[in-house]
C-alpha cells in the first residue's frame, strides 16, 4: 500500500492565480490539451511550475531520486508532503471527487485499475515520446495510461523475529509465525490484489480463479499468523510486523532506509510469483496539465527508467536500456513468474464478494 503523496513546487510568490481552484479545473476539463509528446510541453510546463503526485511515495520504486532528478534536469523544485495512505483505488477517487477543486495531477496505480479509471472518466490520453517502445499489452491504445515498471511478490522478512525463513507460501502456514505476518486489504489496492492471484497460483488456482488465494488467507488468518494487521515500512521498523507481503521492490527499500536496524531479508517465493505492472495517468481536471504530461514522458525517459531499476522495480523499457553496473535486479525464476496484464473481472468479483465473509469473517 502506498503510503504518501508527493508534490512538486515553486515558491508560491512565483504563481500568479488568476482562477479558484474550482474554476482552474472546470477549465481544464473543457480545454484541449496534446494528446502525444512535443517539445513545447517543456516551456509550459515550467510556466505552470507545478505538479503534484497522488500515490507516488519516496520509498516506492525509488520515486525519492525520480522527483529529485526530475528537479534537477527542469529547475522545478520539489516539495514532499506526508499526507496519509493512498491506494490506487483512492487515487482515482481523489481524482474524481476533487473534480471541481482538483489537487492530484498525475497518479501511479496498479494495471488492473487502469481500465477503471477509463470508466470513471478521469484520466486523459497522452502518449509520451516512447510510446512505441511500450509493449502492447501493458498501454491502453488511446493513451490512457501505461505501464511504466513492475515488480514481483515478495516476503519482507526480518530475520530477529522470524528464526525459520519462509520460501513458499505453504511454508507461511508454520505456527512459529503467529502474529507475525502483515497484509492489507485486496479489495482496495493492486500491491494485495496481485498477491493473492500469486498464492492462488501456487495452490492450484490462477488469475481467473482465485479461491485457492482467498482460501489460503482464511486459513492463515484463522490460525492467527495473519491476524489482519496490514503491513508497513513503520510495521517493519516497530517489529509490529517481521513478515510482510509486498513488492520485492519496497522490502528492498526498507533494507536500505533500515540499515540494518532492524536486518531485512527479501525473497521471492519459490512456488508462485507475480509480476504487477504499475501504470501511469495525467488527471483529466489537473490543475498543471502541461507539467503533468512532462513528468508522465520523464518517467518512461531513460533517466526515469533507469531511476526505477536502481530502486529494485524492473523498468518496463528494459530492452532498450543500458543499465549501470551498480544495478543489480533480483534473478527471477520466469517458470513461476505470472505477469498481469489486463483486467481480472472474475478475480475482482471473487475478491469482493469473499474476502470480507470468508476471510475476514464480516
């Protein structure tokens, strides 16, 4: 789950308002903006001098160097504002409910949310400067979105609290790890949503039928190893938590972030992964539309791509990167590696109607 919001900023004396807020975004929503990449976004973008980022925390993909490199290379100094849990499907909410007074610019969610957000009429179609070297199955074709970077399910674990270190799901089962294990909730972000479809593969299920997932989870919750505390970088850190379900890419910026104190260790279960694309949107009413679709083509520019792999995510232009030496991605074995792509209607619908009554016992 993400966890902060990040804004980008000038100083306030160097914006002259000339709307409210409410005006500025009912203009937006009824001007035309570029629909694909051309250099004169750059100009614009530095004249609006501001953009602000809903679910893009520093911690997560390495975000934190992205907005710093982002100030460097365009002079737009960043500001970072912790302002409370934002999921995908909060984000788009946001977007949709600030319609009038809108805050949000750009959003980061998980792919299986980026067809919603075409519904629900809030994001705007831009295909930046490396469109075409985005596969096929991971951008919408009119633009809406795309993925930009994907991570693996992982099992963040510190090792003073959990003696036994898991390396499936079945072994998260053992009765040492009683109130140990952090989670949160399927139904409202893609980080949990997609580990459940992992888990549904490793006990004979897949992305189309994931009650041996949901199952899975009834039963590590009515043994008490989940007991339905959602896990943390602050979980972590406490020992609220020493297993938490999550990016491969957060619990190594947790190792890092930690030092040491406490020790992480991160590994990929060896039965059944997934790999999650994380997709990219301009909010339809943004108050910066031009400084919104410069940050979108910055991020799928090489410097923003490879900014993602130095946070341990696995660029989606990797192809066409040369990545430094220091980088190291974690070796994957791709014959248990499941990519999502696409919409789960069956998966959704078995999650909302089962996870509350079966898991969680509501």
């Amino acid at each position: 789950m993400k966890k902060r919001q990040w804004m980008i900023a000038v100083t306030a004396s160097l914006i002259t308002l000339a709307f409210t807020s409410s005006e500025m975004a009912l203009a937006s929503s009824m001007t035309t903006y570029p629909t694909t990449w051309s250099s004169g976004i750059v100009a614009k973008a530095k004249a609006e001098g501001m953009v602000h980022g809903f679910g893009m925390p520093a911690n997560w993909a390495n975000l934190g160097n992205m907005w710093s490199s982002f100030t460097k290379k365009y002079g737009i100094s960043t500001q970072y504002i912790a302002e409370g849990n934002m999921t995908s499907a909060e984000e788009l909410q946001s977007f949709q409910k600030e319609k009038n007074h809108a805050i949000g610019d750009v959003g980061d969610i998980g792919i299986t949310f980026g067809p919603e957000a075409v519904s629900m009429g809030v994001v705007a179609p831009f295909k930046n400067k490396y469109w075409n070297q985005i596969p096929s199955n991971l951008k919408d074709p009119h633009g809406n979105w795309a993925a930009a970077y994907y991570g693996v399910i992982s099992f963040e674990i510190n090792p003073k609290m959990v003696k036994k270190i898991p390396h499936t799901w079945k072994d998260l089962l053992n009765p040492a790890y009683k109130g140990l294990i952090g989670f949160g909730d399927p139904r409202q972000a893609a980080e949990q949503f997609d580990a459940v479809i992992a888990a549904a593969y490793a006990f004979g299920g897949n992305a189309n039928n994931v009650e041996p997932g949901i199952k899975f989870f009834q039963k590590l919750h009515k043994i008490g190893n989940w007991t339905g505390t959602p896990g943390s970088t602050s979980a972590m850190k406490t020992g609220q938590v020493g297993i938490q379900i999550t990016w491969n890419y957060l619990s190594e910026a947790d190792q890092a972030q930690f030092a040491g104190r406490p020790q992480i260790v991160t590994v990929v279960p060896s039965d059944s992964t997934v790999a999650g694309p994380y997709v990219e949107v301009i909010n339809k009413f943004a108050p910066h539309p031009y400084a919104a679709r410069l940050l979108n083509n910055y991020l799928f520019s090489n410097a923003g791509q490879i900014s993602y792999a130095e946070g341990g995510a696995y660029p989606v232009r990797l192809k066409y990167l040369k990545l430094p030496k220091s980088v190291k991605l974690p070796p994957l074995n791709l014959n248990k590696v499941h990519f999502l792509a696409g919409t789960f209607p069956q998966a959704t619908k078995q999650i909302d109607n089962n996870w509350g009554s079966q898991v969680l016992g509501q």
